[in-house]
C-alpha cells in the first residue's frame, strides 16, 4: 500500500479523498491504472475528478473515516473481497450515481439517514455452489410454473365450472379476482422481504396459495371459488416476489438472466398451457383439479425451500445490529397498502361491471377518477413516511428506466392475459372445440412464447444485452394483432398458426425483461425488493385491467352486433340474453351464422386493441430504457446509437453517466 497526502493506493484501487469525499475506482476503469506506485499524475487527476463529481453531487454523504486502513483486491466482477481495518470503520461504498463498484451495481450503500454500514456488517448476496443452488432453483421452477399456470388454467375451464354451480353473471371474474390479488399485495410483499427473511415469507406465501387453491376446489358455488382465487393471488404475489428476491439472494446480474429466461420459458410455457391443462382436466375429470393440482406442487415446493435454503438477514440489512421483530412490524405501511388495494380495485371493478352499469354511468367514471386523487394521497403519504418505511420509495420514480419497465411490465401482461383468454375462447364458442382442442390450437402460440423467452434469457447472459430483443420484439406483436383484426369465423389454420407466432414474438421478448432490466440498473441494494415489487404490481395491475377490458367489451358489444347482423325479420327477443358459450350450440341456419359472424367481429374489436397497446409497449422502450451491458457495465446513450446512424462523430462521455 502506498499513501500521499489526498489518496490512498492499495493493490488494485485508488482511494481519492477530497475533504470528506472519496471516489473508489477499480483498476483499469476509464483508463486510470490504479495500485501502481508509478500512477502518472494524469491518473490521478483522473482519479480525483471523479472524487470531484462525487463530491458534487446533491445528496449527502457521511464523512470519511479517518483511519482506513487496507483494502484488499478487488475480484473480477468488482465485489472487495477481502479488507482489514484497526480501530475505525471501513466504508463499503459512498452511495451516489457513479457507484464505485460498477462491476456490481448491487453494492451495498451508505445508510441514507447518516449511519455507516461496514462491509462484513451489511448482509450482501450469498452464491451458492451448483449443488445447493440447483435444488433450490427447481423448487422456484415449480412454483413459478404453479402461479402463472393458475392465471390462465381457468381460461377453458370457465365454461365447465359455470355449467356445474352457475355464476353465468361472475364468469369474468375468474381472472380477474386472481389479478387483484396479485397487484394488490405484490408491493406489500415487496416491503416484508426488506424486513424479513425471504425463506419464511416465501412459506408463509405458499401455504397462502395453496389454501385459496383448496378452497377453489371444494367450492359449492361461485362466490366460494372468487374467495378462494382471491386468497390464491395473495399468495401468488409473495411466492413471485420471493421467488425473484432469492434469486437475488444467490446468484450474480448476469447468471440471473440465464435464470430468468428460464423462469420466464416456464412462465410462458405454464400460461400458455394453462387452457390445454384445464380444459384436458375439465373434459376427462373434473374442473375442481384445476385447483388440486397446486396442492401437491406447492407442496414439494415447500419441502425444498423449507430443508434447502438457509434463511438470511435481507439484503442490505445491518447483521450486527438486527432489528426485533415488533419494530419491523411497526415499519410496514399498512395505510400504504390499503390505498393501494383501493386503487386497483377502483380501477378494475369499475371497467368489469361497466357493460351492466353502462360506460357512460357514473357508477363507472367515479370510482375511475377517484383513483387519481388515491393515486395523488398515496403519493404524498410515501413522502411523509420516507424511504425507508415508504411501501414505494418515491425516488424509484425519478429514475427514467424504472418508470420505463413499470410501463412495459403493465402493457405486456394487459396483451398477454388478453390474448391467452381470447384466442381459446374464440376455438370454444366460434369453431366449436372442446375445452382440451382448444388449448391444443393454441400450441404455436405457447411454443413461440417459451422458446423466445428462453432465448432471450441466455442471449442477455452470453452478450449482456437485453435491449435490442425487447426494442424490436413488440413490432412482432404489433403485425400479429393487426392481422387478427381480419379474423373470420373460417380463417384457415395458416392464419391462426402465423398469428400466433408472431404475438408469440412480441410477447416473449419483453415478458420477463422489465425485472432483469431494473435489477440490474438499481444501485441501492436496499430498494431492490421494493423497485421488484412494484414491477411485479405493474404486470398485474396490467393483466387485471386488461382483462377487465377485454371482459367489458364482449359482453357489451357482442349483444349490440347480434341485433345489427341478425336476418330481417327475426326475433331480436329470442337472442336478448344469448351468451358466447351459447352460439355454437344453436342449430344451424342463417340466425347462426350470422351471430357467429357477430360473436366473431366482437373478438377482432379486442384484437385490434393489442397494437397500440404493443405500440406503447414499444415507445416506452424506445424512450426510457436505458441500455446497459450487464457483463461490462458499459451504458450506451441513445443519441449516440443516432449519431452512428446518421454518420455524425459520436462525443465521448464517460459511459458510467449516461
């Protein structure tokens, strides 16, 4: 180690201080050859510039321990390895936007509030050997299987469960109690996991599930299976949300996109064969295990988590220094969390009842608008709260690239959750096939969406990037939902299998990304739950409106086409209270035809609502994502891809500030 008077040089680090500032710069970054005893004097100018920028940045910082003494190397993805102090405090990392250790942007910070976190005090992640880790990751497998399994099981399961306890008037519900579920408690999760060890909020989840499952299973009408699908989303939400947390927990930025993709194909795979398991499940046994089915999973599940997974303080927590259980207890939002609740149910309930209550009721708008002012009050109480006991840290919103994945996470899963309900749903009530066929047609779609999910996951662990799949994969999307505007009632196979694909593209290449793309840009360890959790409420919150559209939609417009297509003649009163489930049964003649043809032009009023929703989907990743490289940190501006474009010399700027 060698020292002067404004810098400490140790192995492979140049330590700048500046008054109470410090910048801490691996080797070989931006140039500078740090730990060498001949650093040139323009290394160290280097060094200290950047010790300036930090110097000036807006936040506060705690001042710099007098007495550090040595750091050990850095490794190779940047993480110190090893350190040795005598009688002071060895600060980790100083937390501002140039995080010294860009390698890992999941260093752990300086406590916002002025307290000073040591490195082996502060609870970082654990990587697990392959043998501890692969167990563990199966078990995540089957649970991310179970959940999205169950948000689209009752897609082709919904017509065999309205013919055997009723509900006619409910059925639209069975999606969207499970989505409100979801969206309602995902952030709540989010803040429990800062404060709780995620191995027994993750059982906790669990047994949350499988409880609404059993319940859904042994229903005697519809109102039991709504409650028990509501208590299912609860748990759904926390076994997402620990699920990513432990992935977190154990594994580095750019293995988790290897991960990911994987859980993202399962995640595809399982939505997507949903309407294939219930319907099979529905035909040859019986709709209630549509709901047993998660018992048995879940449970093993369970088992592996509960014997193979260690529990662990959560990330960025103090170790030294744990906090008793009553005064985390005392820190939830609780407040924040039923205005949130509040607010997705104004926003859901309104549009699912808006073809009884008419869309120009006031029973519709109000609560609609009432949702910005619940919005705005949830806002200022995150505020009066701080960050640190917020349910939302409101500085999550100031960062571009987060509200850009919210906004992507919300529109992707309102087209997937549409799209998975429609297309089977058009197979049953239009072409006639049972509820196994029609999970079966839907085949080219769900393969699409898996593999490209996949491939997405592997080509951003291999290449480090995740932008340019999730760029230009929305444009898929966009030429599929605009061809299935020309949806007819015999459009032949090639149509529906090329549609398929090509929402399949658009989809897949966005479906997971969002998580991966916001972990991997957060540099306060400590928000990472919470920035997870409102990402994962995006996507639900997105689903849950979505379908509720979809939902409003046909059952307003499907009775309006019905009387405007029907023969001259007919009598409107005998089709008045005609349900989609109904018409192929109707025996056939012109009247069937042409309420075919009606029930037909409602769906295409919905597919054609995917492309400007693909569209923003699209606009959101072209305007707010940022592009980073994962493997080597490296941020790319977007005015420079344009220079490069348009041939004009691209500035060089420090890529770690873009």
């Amino acid at each position: 180690m060698s020292e002067s008077k404004n810098e400490v040089v140790v192995d492979n680090t140049v330590i700048a201080i500046d008054g109470s500032m410090a910048a801490i710069v691996p080797a070989s970054q931006n140039g500078v050859i740090a730990g060498e005893p001949s650093s040139t004097p323009q290394d160290r100018t280097a060094v200290h510039s950047r010790a300036a920028s930090i110097k000036d940045d807006d936040r506060q910082h705690p001042p710099m321990p007098p007495n550090l003494d040595v750091i050990k190397h850095l490794g190779e993805d940047g993480r110190v390895l090893h350190h040795s102090r005598s009688g002071g405090t060895l600060i980790n990392d100083v937390h501002h936007k140039d995080n010294y250790n860009e390698k890992d942007p999941e260093t752990p910070s300086v406590d916002r509030e002025g307290s000073i976190t040591t490195v082996d005090e502060t609870q970082g992640p654990e990587y697990l050997s392959p043998v501890k880790f692969i167990p563990i990751f199966f078990g995540l497998c089957l649970v991310v299987f179970m959940i999205s399994l169950d948000n689209t099981v009752v897609a082709t399961a919904q017509v065999p469960i309205v013919n055997d306890i009723g509900g006619q008037a409910n059925i639209a519900w069975l999606p969207t109690t499970f989505l409100i579920g979801q969206a309602s408690f995902s952030i709540l999760f989010g803040q429990i996991l800062a404060f709780f060890s995620s191995k027994y909020v993750f059982m906790v989840a669990l047994f949350l599930f499988e409880l609404g499952s059993l319940v859904s299973g042994v229903a005697p009408n519809m109102g039991a299976v709504l409650a028990g699908r509501t208590v299912s989303g609860v748990g759904a939400a926390g076994i997402f949300m620990t699920s990513m947390q432990i992935l977190a927990e154990t594994t580095t930025v750019t293995a988790r996109a290897q991960y990911m993709g994987i859980l993202g194909a399962l995640f595809a795979i399982s939505m997507v064969a949903g309407p294939l398991i219930g319907g099979a499940l529905s035909d040859h046994v019986t709709w209630r295990w549509v709901f047993y089915i998660n018992l048995p999973i879940g449970g093993a599940a369970w088992l592996a988590v509960a014997f193979l997974f260690k529990s662990r303080p959560p990330l960025g927590s103090n170790k030294a220094q744990p906090i008793k259980v009553m005064e985390r207890l005392q820190k939830m939002d609780i407040i924040g969390t039923v205005l949130f609740t509040g607010l997705v149910c104004m926003l859901v309930i309104p549009i699912q009842q808006a073809h009884q209550n008419g869309w120009k009721s006031i029973t519709t708008w109000a609560p609609i608008a009432f949702a910005s002012v619940v919005a705005i009050l949830s806002g200022l109480w995150f505020k009066y709260l701080g960050e640190q006991r917020a349910l939302v840290p409101l500085r999550l919103f100031k960062d571009a690239n987060f509200v850009g994945c919210a906004i992507l996470s919300f529109f992707t899963f309102w087209n997937s959750i549409t799209f998975t309900y429609l297309i089977p749903l058009f197979f049953q009530t239009v072409r006639g096939r049972s509820a196994t066929l029609a999970g079966v047609d839907m085949l080219a779609f769900m393969i699409t969406l898996a593999i490209v999910s996949l491939f997405t996951g592997i080509l951003a662990k291999n290449t480090g990037h995740y932008y340019p799949q999730t760029v230009f994969g929305p444009l898929f999307g966009v030429a599929g939902a605009a061809l299935l505007y020309f949806q007819k009632v015999d459009s032949p196979l090639g149509f529906q299998i090329g549609t398929q694909i090509l929402l399949g593209l658009g989809i897949g290449t966005v479906i997971q990304q969002p998580i991966l793309t916001v972990q991997a840009n957060i540099t306060d360890r400590r928000l990472l739950a919470k920035a997870t959790a409102f990402i994962v409420f995006s996507q639900r919150l997105g689903g849950g409106i979505g379908s509720s559209v979809s939902g409003a939609i046909l059952s307003a417009q499907f009775p309006h086409l019905v009387r405007t297509m029907l023969p001259a003649g007919t009598d409107l009163s005998r089709y008045a209270r005609i349900t989609p489930e109904q018409v192929y049964q109707l025996p056939h003649g012109p009247e069937r035809d042409a309420i075919l043809q009606a029930l037909t032009k409602t769906m295409t009023y919905i597919f054609i609502g995917g492309v400007p929703v693909f569209a923003l989907i699209w606009i959101a990743n072209l305007i707010l994502v940022r592009i980073k490289n994962i493997k080597t940190q490296k941020v790319t501006r977007k005015i420079d891809i344009l220079r490069f474009i348009l041939r004009l010399p691209v500035k060089q700027t420090d890529s770690s500030k873009a």
